[in-house]
C-alpha cells in the first residue's frame, strides 16, 4: 500500500465511512476507492477536491504532515485547553 493510499484509509477511518460511501463523495466507484487506498491508482485533483470539501486534511494525505489548526477558529474551550 502506499503512503498516500495508507494516509486516505486513515482519513476515511477517521470520518466513520465505508469505501463505497466515501467514493461517492469523490466521485468514484468502490472498487476505484480501494485501488486508491491499494496504492495501485492515484487519486486526481478533482477525486481530493471533493473529499476536502467533506473534511478530508488533503495536505496530510499528500505529504504527510497535517494542516495547521488556526488559533482563530478555536472554541474559548479548546483555548483554554491549550
């Protein structure tokens, strides 16, 4: 499985849907998904565009490192938290 792949199974995982829901959302067909998460197809532009708009940290299943939380969109508990 590649990294990218591995990342989007971890993404999906962390969301709470299945292949076929989550191919959906991006446009594909369950068995597309999964070669997505197989590491045997990439996922295109307009596949990672639509899974972001439904929550999905593109930059983390891209590269690796998670997108930065802005300290403005912080509740007053999650600020104090910190």
């Amino acid at each position: 499985m590649s990294e990218i792949g591995s990342r989007l199974r971890q993404e999906r995982e962390r969301l709470g849907l299945s292949h076929k829901v989550f191919g959906e959302i991006g446009g594909v067909e369950a068995n597309a998904q999964g070669k997505y998460e197989h590491g045997d197809r990439a996922p295109k532009a307009d596949y990672l565009s639509r899974v972001a708009q439904r929550g999905v940290d593109v930059l983390y299943v891209l590269t690796g490192t998670r997108t930065p939380t802005l300290v403005d969109n912080l509740t007053q508990l999650e600020e104090k938290v910190l």
